[in-house]
C-alpha cells in the first residue's frame, strides 16, 4: 500500500471516527431515546443518529441526480417486442438468420440449432412529440416519451442470468464486488437517518417465468456490510428482523434498547472503546427502524388518487406498489433503490408473455415518472429501466426468444439525463448495436457521473488493486447528459 | 489538521512505525531508504500499470520493475534513473516538474505523490537506486533470538521499546480465560471453570488451560470456521439455481484435521491431490473435495467453454487465496500489473486442475459413500450377508441335478409346444377409439396415445390361416406403458371383457367363428366382488357378455410379464382365398382405461397346443442351448444353463427371497449413508490455452501444460516427460524453498489471535500488499512452522504462550490514539465475535447448545419466505428439530445465493469466492438479529428459566448469578440497578397482561417449565434479552 492513500484513509477514518463519536456521545444519551418513543421530539432534541458522510467529498462535479431508481426487468426483456421497432426483421420472419450476423458470437440455449428470423410480435407507433416508434403494449409509458432517453445500443458481456445480473450489478461476473448501490452509498452517503442508504425491492409476473435472483446482487462485496442492498419484503417481516417478538410492547422494547444502552455505556467508560458508541448509535437506529419501516411501506395513507395513478393496493406486493415504494423511499432519502420486476425470461410465448409484463409495469413506469415530476423531484431523480440482457431476433422453439447480449434497449429518465432523445441503434434485425454502441461500464460511468461523481476516482483498494465499478474500462455518454 | 505533523517528516524522511498507521509523534533517525518498505509500494501503485510487469501495457518501453531497463538509456536520450545522481534522472525531473504535461504520474491517472513521496525517491536514487527482490518472493530467513527469550515477545518487545512505549501487563485471569475459551474452541467458559483457575495460583495454570483447550474436540470447530471461508465451503453450487450438493463430509475432514493436529503439508497435499497419493484412504479422497467447492452452474443455456474457463479461473485464484497470499486472479486477462505473474503462469496452473473430473454444466454427481466407522462395519456386514447368499445361489447343488433333466425336458416341450403355434401378421389393425395401434415386426400391436376409457380393436387377418383348431392372444410387457403393461391401466393391468371372431367375404355374409372353451395362464381374483365369475377369467371372454359387459379377463397382480388366452374353436378354421378373419377385441370394462396396450394373436393346427401346460417357452439364447445335446455343451453353456434354471427352480425360491431381501437390505442401506464430492482424474486432461483478454470465445490463444509459476519457480518446474499434477503442485506449495505458504498461513493464524495480519493484507503479500512492519516476526513464524514439521499445535501453542498475546486489551487512551490499529502489538486486540460464535455464545449460555461435533448441516430458525427469490426448483424452509436446532454455527446451511440472514448481519461471507478476512462491521441488522431473531429471544427464555430454577433467592442475587454466567464477572452496582429496574417494570407489566407474557414465551421449539409463573419468566427473558445482546457479551478482549 502506498504511503498517501495509507496516510488519507487513516486520516479520513480518524476524522470520521471523531465526527462520529462526537455525534454518536450527543445523539445517545436518554433524551434521545426518550424522543423515539415520543416522535416529534427527534428534531428538536439532538439530532439524529449518525450516518454515513460518503467518501466522495467533495462531489467531482456538480451533481444532476441525487439518487438513483433502477427499475431490473429481469429475466431479459425482449427489445424487439417493447422498444426497438424492425420492420426488417418482420419482413424476413421464418427465413434464416443471416450468418453474418450471428458468427462468432455467444448464443445460450440456441446452441447448435438452425436459427430463423422471428418477426415482431406486437405492432409500433409513434409516441410523443417527438414520435418515437415503441410498441403499443405500452401507451402509458409512450405518454411520457418525451421524458426519456432512450438507448437502442446497449450491449452486455454476459449471456446468463447470473452473470449477467452480477455484472450489471457489480461491473465484473466474478463474485464478490460491490452492487452498484452499495459503490454509491458507499461514496454519497446516505440522507436518511432512520432507513439503509441502499433498499431493493422485487416483485413477481404472472407468466411465472420468474428467474431465481441471488443475493449477491445487492451484495457490499469487498465495502462494509452497512453498504449492502436492505431487501424491502412485502410479506412477513419488512426488513429482516424487524418485528418485536410476539408479546413484547414497543415501549417494553425500548426499555431493553435503553438498557442495553445504558449498560454498553457503563461498559465503555472502563474499556474506552470507540466500537461501543457505535454499537450504542445502532441500537438506536435499529429501535427507529421498528418504527420507521413500518409506517414507510404502509400505503393505505396514500390518498385515492395516488394508487389509482400507480394502479395498485396496499400490500399487493406488486411491481407498481414497488414503484410507490420507491418514491416514499426516494422522499426519505434513501440514496439507491432497486426494483427487481421478474418474469421476463421468454423463451417461448414471448407474444403473450410480453402482454403481461405490460400490463404490470406500463402504467406503474409512467406514474412513478409523472409522480416524481408532480413533487419536482424527477430533476434530481435518475430512473434507469433495465433488464440483464434483451433478446435475440431469432425465433426459440417458434414462439420464443433466446438470452441476447449483443444490443438491447435500455431507457433512462430524470436528473441529469436528456428528455425525449434516442441514442444508439441496432442493426436492421435488431442483432447487434452498431451505432453508438454503449456497454455495462459506460452505463455505470455515466450514472456516477450524474451523482457528481467521476467514476475513476470512486475506487477501493481490494486485492491490490484500484478496484471501481467500472472495472478498467467505462466512458460517459456525454450525448446523453442534459 | 493532522497533518500538523506533516512538516515533521518532511524535514526528517520516514518515520518508523507510519507504515503501523501510527501517528507520527516523535522523530526518529534517519535510516537508509529500503527500497521493500519505502520504494517499491510508491513505484507499484503509482507507476507499475505502466512501467511494470504487463509487458503488453508499457509506455515509453520504460520498465521500473527492473534495475537494468530503468537505468539504461531510452531511445531519447534520456535516463530514468541515474544512481547516485538524482538530478540527472529523469524520473526525478518527472516527478518534480512543474509543467502538467510532462509531470508523472500523469494527470488522468488520478495518481499523486506527496512532496514526502517525492522526496523519498529522489534520496532512494541518491543513496544509488538499490533495487532488493520482493521480501515476500524471498524465502524467509530466521532471525537469531538471544538464548533464554521467547521468540514472539523478543521480536515484539523490540518494536514497542524503539516506539518508547510500554507493554501492557498481562490481562486478568478472566479476561485471560474468555480469551481463550473464544480463540481457541469458541465457547464461552462457564463460571466455575473461571473460578477453578482464577484459584489455581501454580504458575503452570496457564499452561495447562491452553493444553487442555488445544485437546478439546471443538477446537478444531473453532479453526475450521477461517478455513472453510478461505476454501469457500458452502452446501449449494453458487450459480442461477443455487442447488444443493453432497459435500458436508470435507467439513468434518476439516475439523479432524485440526484436532488430530494433521501436519499442514500433508493437509494440503490431501486436498488437493488426496486422489493422487498412493492408495488413498476414503478421508484423503473426502479431503480432495477441495477441488470441487467451487461454483458450478445449471443454467439452461450456459456455455460449456464459458464455464469451463470459469473453473480453471476460479481454482487458480484458490490457489492463489489459500496459499500463495497472491492475487493471481489478476493474470487471468493480462499479465499481472504489479507482480511478476504471466498470463501464461495463470494458464499454466490452471491447466494443473485439467484432470478434475466433472460435468461442466449441470447437476453435480452424487459422489463417493462415506461411510463412518460403525456404519463401514454395517455397510460390511451387510455386503457380507448378501454375497454369502450370493455364494449359497450360485454354488454348484448336486442335489437339484434330477430336478434339472426334468426341467431340461419341460422346457424343450414348451419350446416343442410353443412352435405348434404360428403368430398372425394383421392386415389391418384398427380402434373403435381411433387409438392409434402400431404393427411391429414380431407381428405384435402397441397401442399408443390417448387411453380411452373403453376401446375395441379389430384386427385383420388375410392369410396364414388353415386348418387352426386354437387362437391364441398373448399380451406383452412393454416399457412404454404405465407399470410396464401389458395393459394400459395405471397399474399396468386391463380387462378383456370380449373376443368376437367373425369370417368375411366380399358379397357374402360374415360366418361367425365360435370358441369351444377358454383357458389362460393367470386369472385375476383380486378385487373380484360382485364378480360374477368370482373372478376375472377367461370365460367371461367368450360368453357374448351373458353376464354383463363389465366382466372380462385380468391378471393383477401379475403385470409387467406376458400372459396368454387360449381360446379353442369349435370347428377347425381354414381361409379360403378372398376371406378375411376378423377378430375384436372388446374392452368394455371402463374404469380408468383397462384397455390393451401390447399384443399378438397366433393360431395352432394342432389341438395339443391349446390343451399344453403354460410353461413360457425359453428365449432363443436358452432355446440354443437346450437343443445341444448336454455333451456338446462346454462347461460355460452348462453353467449358463444351469443358471437359468436356478432363476426359477421352485427348490431354490426360499433362498432366493433371502438373497432379494439381503440385497436389498444392502440397497437400502447404502442409500441411507452420507456421500461427498470428490476428486477423481479424468484420464485426457482438457486441453487449456490462453484466452486472450480472457474472453472464453477466442480459441487461438496457446496450448499450455502444467506449470507452477514462472517467476518463483526455474522453467515454471517443468521436466521432461513428466506431465506437472496436482501432487506437484501441492508438494511445491509446502516445499521449505516455498517464500509464501508458511508466510501466507501464520499471517491469517495471527489475525485470528490479535486481531490483525502482521502484513494486513491477508489475501496479498504481492507489491500492492504490506510488507509487514515487523518482518522479523513473520519470518520467525514462517521458518518454525516449517521447521516443526508443519505443526499447527505447536504454533498456536507459541502464540497461547507468549507475554505478547496475554497482554491486556485495554490501554492508556494516548496509545489507542496513536496506534488504533495496534500494529506495535504493545496490547491485545479487542473485536466482536464471530457471526458462528455469537450464536455458540448465546446458546451455550442458555444452556441450549448441543456440543456434537461433525455431521450434516443443519437449519436453524429463519424468516419465512428468505428464499422466495430461489428456483429451479423452487424451495421451502424447514428449521431443523430437536437437537439439530441447537447445533453450533458452523454447521449451519450455508446456502450461497441466501446465506442465513442472523449469519450474514455478523459479517460471514457468502463463500462464493475465497475469503482470507471477515469484515468486522456494526451495523443495526445485528441489532435487529439480537433483539428479535427467534434463534435469540428463544436463547433469552431458556436462559431466564435457568435463572429461576437454578438460582434460588432474591432479585439481586439472581441478577448477578446471571450476569456471572453471562460475562464471568459479578457486575457492577450501577448495572445491577439497570437490570433490576428493567425487571420491576416489565414484571408488573406482564402480570397485568398474562397473555401477552404467554404469547412471549412461545417463541421457538424448547419447552417452557410448567412450574414457572408466565409474568416472571416473561420478564426474566427481558433481563436475559438485554445480558445476551451486551456488547461485552459479544466481544472477545
């Protein structure tokens, strides 16, 4: 290790344990407790618990987002059924694939077999001012086209789901490198005092081609385990852990909390332990959450008009209330959320199975884009919807697509980013991008670098090395910045 | 700011112990510039990715990882470095330049070096450039220790007097006695084990708690659990599906290896090469399962060469991980950046592991049986039993040889028998139902698709008829029908509940063909109530349903065999030319398709035929054989003959039910005992080339063999004729020239008693790692690991025994300050325990743990619906019963993709990947876990039940039993009073709400005393919660 960054992240740790323990010895005696099991009083008494500062300060450039929505659509959409319309490739459905498209590449389960053009399943239209061509399946979102950019030309290096996700998630197919929103609370911080900086959230489709997700993919890898993803359940428990035992009352709760407390604190003051004021801040913050979360994932105060506008129920646990969920979280300030939407797998019946999945997520995208805009929080909001890879051109079993990872669409909206451009695009059959084609670490340069963050510079040491989202590579799409 | 000081070193170059992360307070004298510790971590992190080892990345052709190629001449003109001459060296002109252009590192790199840095190159130049080899690269040499000293402390005591600090004096006995307890068998101690050594005043008291814990059966637990995260063992394969394997047994090979204090070069030889030793025991092949605790896939879809590169990436980077402490992973795409590793040295190791036997996609074989002592003598006993019946079947038993000539005879009257008959070729076979009947060339009809729930089939017959006086209908097994038929039935069975036959002729009316009697071979009388031939025989066939279109012919239990009908005509049959034979076969029984599904028809012109015993007539082989007169037959074709005849010899069917039962009784048994993964060689290894950029599509790379690491080895250990294995391999691991393995293994084992590495990147002792600030020391521990023949015991003994490590934890707050990291080592460390040991503590304190060592993983409580994002299959979570509830942490399922959530908020790692070192985090999900998990509160009932039933007295006195039992120590009046107020309040709380007191106590499996009062023990349990969640309680100091 070499003398400097030796030298900068003690200093750095020295001054954050100091600031740290400063806040923590305020934030911990009885009055803040009491002030938790009397809300209202937290503000006004000392503050809250301590949090997390980030290492990015200050920001490299001034930032256009403050936190991130990544909507994964996982399971691979098809770009060719949603977002990329080819005429060319209807007009050649049943004949064969031309070689040249397909030579030297990775193919999944269509190893070894004959490979014929697979047309469209669903007509395009234009939408918007701009009249952007999108499949019909999906007027809602087609409504707010003019909000979004979107990208015809993203290409991944993975071609199966695991991997795929690991490295849209991670930048790397090994495992044990940091999710993306564990890089980012890690170098942002989190502005909420009372929730994880990082929460993930999924839902499942009907078509019931629901790929497993691993929890590695909101893993801190190598960063601290308070960076790591915090699953937000829609049944049982919110949060792991979250509830009293059965029996106990919150108030009887706090009285063991406060014991606990005040027992590490006796403690520390005969062992001089900078660990037990920490301990002692997470108690409480533990003791909020219980609070907290509960009160955060209840919809049934949103007003009518707001669920009619998502089009879901409180505790449905489907991927519109995720979408509310988002924007309940994004206004307590939690840094990154991530929706995991299942059921894109559509190796076969991609024609109905496309049906589905708009009917679960068209209207819920566009109402969480046009909530956002209402509470003037989309400007500093970046959505990103996603899939893990998209689909091939080539039919699978005569009503399917293959796992493709040559060119597929991506769309991104909000803080930073520019409304109603498309950039990037396949190839007449929809194959490969070749026109401004973007890969995985672009993606993710190009999002830090709307937090304000130059994505070279957000490293840790691991292994030796410098290690970054972006791996080696990655360049911002500057075309797309607003 | 700190940096306050800055202007200090500044003026007086490095301060020794900044490389501890100490706060430089004082100067020290100016020492020569090393270029290990001061040089090579500048150069390697800021200039190596360009002038370094990646000879594919070098700019300027300027490497500074070589003296000869730095201080030559460039092409320019120009000198990078000039011995002795700093300010003719460019390099230092570069580093110093005020133009942003020329200066290095360059901008875009992000790279900077301080003045100090700075400065430091420009003396290490003036001093001459003395470029040193790796410390790590270089075997470690023992450093001398004065007679009398205790090597550890010597070398420790060294470095903390020359910072002009103290030691700390030995920690107090209980402090010394938790400390060991969680060290080395990660229990806490109970009171009175402290009491009876805080009594023994021998100065041997120590001595003898350190053997007596280096004997128990749980230290081996506790040393298992950092080696099984750095061999990354887990019970599921990682990828998609994240699908169980059988592969438990190498963890309690772990655990053996550590009690049995298996020297650590035969450790690692059987584990990576166990298959290869001669005659390898079953525990050196269940070691060898370290090649398989990699990740493995079954996705649909995944690309074998992808994945196949994946393996050879992943076992090398274990390698690397295990023992090398090198990040060999980095050489995978290109040479290495910092450290003399070549791409090719990557391959070539891999290529080590390319006689690993597996499937590349898809699911794991179930692997070798592993059986333990009892259950081989079982399995034994068994086998015994079987091949002794076995023995008794096959023997020779003249007393059979009469029967034998009779059976002879018998079967050549059925072969004599069974040629009178001749099978009918249809013309036409047709179904009412439109099933679908197929005529195959024996001439017999398979009905295939959907099975109606009636059918009739009408069969015709053009030729091959004259002079027939019987009809015959066999029905035949077949592996395409339910239970193997012949019927179509679920059970394999069906009903004919009709034969019709009928002569037809062009123009002319059918003649009906009449049946005289009907007989077959086995009738069913099974199920035959309301029968009305009190069972399913023949003659219903034939009685134009006199009784009801239900009955009919069945053969339950006998299905999944042929049987015949035999069915006499009345009147001699003969076609004329132009007739057709038309026979039906009704199946109107109904009831789940008793239908047909394979058949044949034959006639017979002989009336001996039909009358004959239902003797199956032997198979053509047989049939041979029978027809040789018995001396021409060899003694083989005797034998065989002889064979077939006991398969069936009425004489021999007791002993051929205990052979069946034997037989089975071994089956049974020995799919009842634990299995493992091992390693077994595939006799061609893959062929292993380098992949460019290592992109698994690009198959131009090189061939390459076998090799061990160019750089530490001459000619990467190759000679002629000998393909390098695993065996090699492991032997070069723990060769005494090896520089890195014993390095590698004490600096994590001294992680593991202080808190930290003496180089404290455990995974990288490579130029971006630290070289250890107190060298000395390593290399001391390294050469006595080595010299002592491996011997783990003897280490930990070393360092049980030394000042340094029973050195209080707690210090003078100026020194916790200027060394936070304690890397003088002039205290102990202090940390939370480990994620297993939480648990450990927690359950032994309630007295709930059941101490079993080895054996499969167990499932303890977990929130429902963790795994809801797991498929393929799709999977359910069931919390194991009884004993295996209580088990110790580290048996737990360690299911990859969802590892047990109370487990993972402590900091264990996923094991997907080798893990040298655990984050040692505090986070508000332990808090959550301690307060609420069930595992938890369940540990807080029981242990306030113990509270009540074994301490009897008042408040305080139990208060403090308990804390005793907690934390070892009475506790202090302040905390006496916190507990005890808890207590008031929540007592009078639940005894004004009994149910909510009850609903409390229901968390878990154990059983609440029923003598205890609901309000008391709900109360007790908070007191018990808060002891259990005490950061003390957690922390070993």
């Amino acid at each position: 290790m070499n003398l400097s960054s030796e030298l900068r992240q003690f200093f750095r740790q020295q001054q954050t344990r100091r600031v740290f323990l400063g806040r923590a010895s305020q934030g911990v005696g009885a009055l803040a407790l009491a002030s938790l099991l009397k809300p209202g009083m937290l503000s006004a008494a000392t503050g809250k618990p301590a949090k997390w500062a980030g290492v990015v300060d200050p920001l490299h450039f001034p930032a256009r987002a403050k936190r991130v929505i990544w909507l994964t659509m996982a399971g691979g959409p098809s770009h060719l059924e949603t977002f990329d319309p080819k005429p060319k490739l209807a007009a050649m459905h049943g004949q064969p694939m031309p070689e040249s498209f397909t030579q030297g590449k990775q193919i999944a389960q269509l190893q070894g077999q004959k490979l014929l053009c697979y047309g469209p399943q669903h007509k395009f239209r234009p939408f918007g001012k701009m009249g952007i061509e999108l499949c019909e399946l999906f007027p809602q979102i087609g409504s707010v086209a003019d909000d979004i950019c979107w990208v015809r030309s993203m290409t991944s290096e993975a071609i199966n789901h695991d991997p795929a996700h690991m490295f849209m998630n991670t930048g790397s197919q090994i495992a044990g490198r940091p999710s993306m929103g564990a890089w980012i609370t890690y170098g942002l911080g989190s502005e909420a005092a009372d929730l994880p900086g990082f929460v993930v959230l999924t839902s499942l489709g009907r078509g019931g081609q629901n790929q497993p997700i691993a929890a590695r993919q909101w893993a801190p890898g190598f960063l601290p385990s308070r960076f790591q993803g915090v699953q937000l359940r829609s049944k049982g428990d919110p949060v792991l852990y979250l509830g009293t035992p059965k029996g106990v009352s919150r108030e009887q709760q706090g009285d063991v909390v406060k014991t606990i407390n005040a027992l590490n604190r006796q403690h520390d003051a005969i062992v001089d332990d900078p660990e037990i004021a920490t301990r002692i801040a997470q108690y409480e913050l533990a003791f909020q959450m219980q609070a907290s979360v509960p009160e955060l994932v209840d919809l049934s105060k949103e007003p009518a008009s707001v669920l009619d506008l998502y089009g879901c129920k409180p505790g449905d646990g489907s991927f519109a209330s995720n979408c509310l969920l988002a924007r309940r979280l994004a206004e307590r300030g939690v840094r990154f959320m991530q929706l995991y939407h299942k059921d894109w797998d559509h190796h076969g019946g991609v024609k109905q199975g496309i049906e589905f999945k708009a009917a679960e997520v068209d209207r819920a995208c566009m109402a969480l884009i046009t909530d956002l805009k209402q509470r003037d929080m989309l400007k500093d909001t970046l959505i990103v919807w996603a899939g893990e890879f998209g689909r091939t051109p080539m039919s699978q079993g005569g009503d399917g697509r293959d796992h493709h990872n040559a060119g597929f669409t991506i769309w991104m909206c909000g803080g930073g980013i520019k409304p109603g451009m498309v950039y990037g695009a396949t190839d007449e059959l929809g194959y490969a991008a070749v026109e401004n084609p973007i890969d995985v670490h672009d993606l993710h340069a190009t999002m830090l670098r709307t937090l304000g963050i130059e994505h070279t510079r957000l490293s840790v040491k691991f292994q030796g090395l410098d290690v970054r989202l972006t791996g080696i590579a990655g360049k911002v799409i500057e075309d797309i910045l607003a | 700011m700190v940096f306050g000081t800055q202007r200090g070193w500044l003026l007086f170059g490095v301060l020794l112990g900044l490389w501890a992360g100490l706060t430089p307070v004082r100067a020290v004298t100016v020492r020569k510039v090393d270029f290990n510790h001061d040089v090579q971590p500048l150069l390697s992190d800021n200039c190596f990715a360009c002038h370094g080892p990646d000879t594919n990345k070098i700019k300027g052709k300027l490497r500074l990882d070589l003296r000869e190629v730095a201080t030559k001449p460039a092409k320019s003109g120009k000198t990078a470095i000039i011995p002795g001459k700093p300010d003719d060296s460019e390099l230092v002109r570069r580093l110093f330049t005020t133009d942003e252009d020329d200066r290095m590192p360059p901008t875009e790199s992000h790279k900077t070096l301080t003045v100090a840095q700075r400065e430091m190159l420009r003396r290490w130049i003036a001093e001459g450039a003395e470029y040193k080899g790796h410390w790590a690269y270089t075997p470690p040499v023992k450093p001398v220790i004065p007679a009398g000293a205790q090597a550890i402390d010597f070398l420790v005591r060294q470095r903390v007097r020359e910072a002009g600090l103290k030691p700390a004096p030995e920690a107090d006995r209980r402090t010394l006695a938790r400390r060991l307890y969680f060290d080395l068998v990660g229990l806490p101690p109970k009171p009175e084990e402290i009491a009876a050594f805080e009594k023994d005043k021998s100065p041997e008291a120590y001595r003898r708690l350190v053997e007596r814990l280096l004997s128990s059966p749980h230290y081996g637990e506790r040393m298992a659990i950092g080696w099984l995260d750095v061999v990354r063992f887990a019970d599921t394969i990682g990828y998609h599906s994240d699908n169980p394997r059988n592969i438990w047994p190498y963890r309690d090979y772990v655990i053996r290896a550590f009690n049995d204090n298996k020297p650590f070069d035969q450790f690692t030889r059987e584990q990576l090469a166990g298959d290869l030793l001669p005659s390898p025991t079953q525990e050196q092949k269940v070691a060898s399962a370290f090649n398989r605790l990699l990740l493995t896939t079954e996705e649909g879809g995944a690309q074998p060469k992808d994945y196949e590169a994946r393996y050879l990436t992943d076992r090398v980077r274990a390698v690397g991980a295990v023992w090398l402490g090198q990040t060999i992973g980095c050489a995978q795409c290109h040479d290495h950046k910092f450290d003399p590793i070549l791409q090719r040295d990557f391959y070539a190791m891999g290529a080590v592991f390319a006689d690993v036997k597996e499937a590349i996609i898809g699911g794991r074989e179930p692997g070798m049986l592993v059986p333990n002592e009892e259950q081989a003598r079982e399995l034994a006993k068994r086998e015994q039993t079987a091949n002794g019946l076995q023995q008794d079947f096959v023997g020779p038993h003249p007393e059979l040889a009469g029967v034998f000539t009779q059976w002879q005879q018998a079967q050549l009257e059925a072969l004599a028998n069974e040629a009178l008959w001749s099978p009918l070729a249809p013309a036409k076979a047709e179904s009412v139902a439109g099933t679908p009947l197929t005529v195959r060339e024996d001439r017999s009809v398979l009905a295939g698709g959907k099975n109606p729930d009636t059918d009739t089939y009408t069969l015709r017959f053009t030729n091959g008829v004259a002079g027939a006086v019987g009809v015959r209908l066999e029905v035949l097994p077949d592996d395409s029908l339910p239970a193997k038929g012949p019927g179509r039935a679920a059970n394999g069975n069906f009903v004919l509940t009709e034969v019709v036959g009928r002569v037809e002729r062009e123009g002319a009316t059918s003649r009906t063909v009449s049946f005289q009697s009907a007989r077959a071979s086995h009738e069913q009388t099974t199920l035959a109530e309301g029968n009305p031939y009190k069972a399913w025989s023949a003659a219903a066939t034939i009685d134009g349903d006199a009784k009801g279109k239900s009955p009919g012919w069945a053969v339950l239990p006998e299905t999944g065999r042929p049987q015949q009908l035999r069915l006499e005509l009345k009147e001699p049959l003969t076609l004329a030319a132009g007739e057709t034979l038309v026979i039906e076969l009704q199946q109107n029984h109904g009831d789940g398709g008793h239908n047909l599904g394979h058949f044949r028809l034959a006639t017979t012109t002989d009336a001996k035929a039909v009358t004959a015993p239902f003797a199956a007539p032997p198979g053509s082989e047989l049939a041979e054989l029978l027809k040789l007169p018995a001396a021409s037959r060899n003694a083989e074709q005797q034998q065989k003959l002889f064979a077939r005849f006991k398969d069936q010899a009425p004489e021999l069917a007791g002993l051929r039910q205990r052979l069946a039962e034997a037989k089975k009784s071994h089956d049974d048994f020995v799919a009842s005992l634990p299995r493992c993964l091992i390693t077994e060689r595939n006799d061609e290894p893959r062929t292993v080339r380098i992949l460019p950029r290592g992109n698994f599509l690009i198959e131009t790379g090189d061939k390459v063999e076998p090799a061990l690491p160019a750089f530490l080895v001459k000619n990467g250990g190759r000679t002629d004729g000998h393909r390098l294995n695993r065996l090699d391999l492991a032997n070069w691991l723990v060769d005494r020239n090896n520089p890195l393995t014993a390095r590698v293994v004490m600096n994590r084992l001294w992680r593991q008693f202080f808190g930290i590495g003496l180089s404290k990147v455990l995974d990288d002792l490579g130029a971006q790692g630290e070289p250890p600030p107190n060298q000395a020391l390593l290399d001391w521990l390294a050469c006595e690991f080595r010299d002592s023949g491996w011997d783990m015991k003897h280490m930990v003994r070393l360092i049980m025994l030394s000042d340094t490590y029973r050195q209080a934890s707690t210090a003078p707050h100026e020194l916790l300050v200027h060394d936070p990291y304690n890397r003088l080592l002039a205290r102990q460390g202090r940390w939370r325990l480990e994620a297993e040991l939480v648990r450990d503590n927690a359950l032994s304190l309630a007295g709930l743990l059941v101490p079993t060592v080895g054996g499969p993983s167990v499932r303890p409580y977990q929130p429902e619906g963790y795994w809801e994002n797991l498929n393929f299959p799709q999977r359910t979570y069931d919390a194991s019963k009884e004993a295996d509830q209580y088990r110790r942490g580290l048996y737990t399922w360690w299911q990859r993709s969802f590892v047990h959530p109370s487990m993972l908020a402590f900091d264990a790692p996923t094991r997907e990947e080798c893990a040298a070192e655990r984050n040692r985090s505090n986070i508000p999900q332990q808090a959550l876990v301690l307060l609420n998990d069930p595992t938890y509160v369940e540990a807080a009932r029981v242990l306030a039940a113990r509270i009540l039933r074994e301490c009897p007295g008042d408040e305080a006195k139990r208060i403090t039993w308990a804390w005793q039992q907690a934390l070892d120590r009475k506790p202090r009046p302040e905390e006496l009073a916190a507990l005890r107020s808890l207590l008031q309040k929540h007592l009078a709380e639940f005894r004004q709400n009994r149910d909510a007191a009850k609903d409390y106590l229901k968390t878990g499996f154990a059983p609440v005393p029923p003598e205890l009062d609901a309000a008391e023990l709900a109360a007790w349990t908070d007191v018990a919660r808060a002891l259990l969640n005490l950061h003390e309680t957690i922390t070993r100091s």
